[in-house]
C-alpha cells in the first residue's frame, strides 16, 4: 500500500479485486507540456485584434 500513491484503501483493494494491478503513470511531462501550452493561448489573447 506504501508504493501506491493514494490514501483511499477502499478503491485501492476495490481496483486490486477487480483487475489485479496497479499501473502507475508519470504523467509529469505532459502537464509541463500542457502548462506551456496555456501559457501560449493566455499570452495570444493579447495579440488578437479588438474592435470597440
């Protein structure tokens, strides 16, 4: 239960029962990515033409 990262013992012995195994993914370079991105459409909003 150590090497799995979640607090929640139910849905951990509930995943377990139902399929066997965990598969943990590092997701932390697509929300690098994902956070890039952002900030490119925050910073392109400046650049659109607006007509008052």
């Amino acid at each position: 239960m150590k090497l799995v990262p979640t607090t929640n013992m139910a849905a951990y012995l509930r995943k377990i029962a139902i399929d066997g195994y965990i598969i943990q993914v590092d997701h932390a370079d697509v929300k690098a990515m994902t956070a890039e991105i952002q900030k490119i459409g925050v910073n392109s909003v400046y650049l659109l033409p607006v007509d008052l």
